[in-house]
C-alpha cells in the first residue's frame, strides 16, 4: 500500500511538472527572493506568449524567441548574441513565477486579449487629450495632455487637493489597448488596459500595481 502511495505522489509530481500553459501572459508585479541582499525592482509589462514562444516588453516592439522547457521549467533565450535561461514555476493561484535574476521573482497572470477595440491611437488620444474626467464619488479630477505625454490626477481631500503628476503612453498589442501611467518620479508605473471604449466613456481594468496608487481610475467618463 505505501509503494502505491510513493507511486501515485510521483505520478502527481511529474505531471504538475509537465503541465502546459498557452495564451499570453503579463508581469504584473515582483517578489524579492532575499531580504537581505541587493535587488532589482521587478519589471511590469512583461509579456510572455507561450503560444508564438516570444518575449517582449509591452513598452517597445522588439520581440525575443524563446524556447519553452516545460519537463525542467525553464524559459531559453538563445541566438547570435544571447545564451539565457531562466527557471519559472506554475503556482496553483494561477499564477507565473520567473527568474530572471537580479533577486526578483516576477510574478505572471495571464492577460485576457478578448478586448480587442475598433479603434486607433488616434481616437484614443484625442478622446484622452480633449476632455476632462471626473469621477464623483472620489472627487478625482484626471486631465490628459497632449504635451510630452503629461498626466495630472488630482484629488479633492479634507482641506487640501493632492496631486499627482504623471507621464502617459498609449500602447496597441494585437488590438488591444494599454494606459501605462508613470510617475514624475520615477517610483514604479502602472498599467492599465481599456476594456470598452466609445465616444462617452472608457472603461479601464488596473493590470499593475505600484507604489503610488491610482487604484479609482477604473472608469473615464464624459456623458451622464
């Protein structure tokens, strides 16, 4: 009965260690691996696509082959100038942990490309640049600018209004449409992907998260 049972625990092992995964999927934020020791932020926006075996950055369109070992969970990245591999583990939450060293673990959610937009950047900017957003119940103010790309967010508090400045960028990936927002500073960024959009509203879903938090744009609405 126990030689079954050790049985049956490695049968379980090797198939959660050969389990396929397909579509694309998103960085979404890191994990430091030691506390103790110097590490790199993680990085957000990256994309995996374990069905074209490609690497990317959402930010710029340079596109990376990979190979996918599956039996040791590992990501290869190899061609005239780069020998890589890095090792990546499924998670039950559905979710995806690589290494990609710099003691960071980045964490991976799969990222639903089942909104696509008949539209283009165009329309998007001039909806984004010609109107103002208010989302009552927070009092948050958003106003876009057409100048480099300038964002303010501000919101109404007690006795004072806070505001935060942001840089925008409007990024298409196979008709789907991204917001990334970064800050002044340069403290993180975050990414958001637009979901619906006409000539009244824009709905938005928060992909990242980051240190300063616009957590209440989920919706930029101009018609009642």
């Amino acid at each position: 009965m126990k030689r079954l049972y050790i049985i049956f625990l490695l049968i379980t092992a090797i198939s959660c260690k050969n389990q396929k995964i397909n579509g694309t999927w998103i960085s979404y934020k890191g994990r430091v691996i030691d506390i103790g020791a110097s590490y790199k932020p993680g990085e957000k926006g990256v994309l995996i696509d374990f069905d074209k075996k490609t690497l990317k950055n959402i930010n710029n369109n340079t596109t990376i082959p990979i190979k996918i070992d599956f039996i040791n969970s590992k990501l290869i990245v190899k061609n005239d100038s780069l020998n890589l591999n890095f090792d990546f583990n499924i998670n039950e939450n559905n979710s995806i942990e690589v290494d990609f060293k710099g003691n960071t673990m980045h964490i991976f959610k799969q990222l639903n490309l089942n909104n696509k937009l008949f539209t283009n950047k165009c329309q998007i900017s001039t909806f984004l640049t010609t109107n103002n957003f208010k989302k009552n119940k927070d009092s948050l103010v958003i106003k876009f600018s057409d100048k480099i790309s300038f964002c303010e967010i501000s919101k109404k508090l007690v006795n004072e209004n806070l505001k935060i400045k942001n840089y925008w960028k409007l990024i298409e990936y196979e008709q789907n449409y991204f917001l990334k927002f970064t800050p002044e500073k340069r403290i993180g960024n975050q990414i958001y992907q637009i979901i619906e959009f006409d000539e009244c509203k824009m709905k938005l879903l928060k992909l990242t998260y980051s240190i300063i938090d616009t957590e209440n744009i989920i919706e930029l609405k101009t018609c009642l």
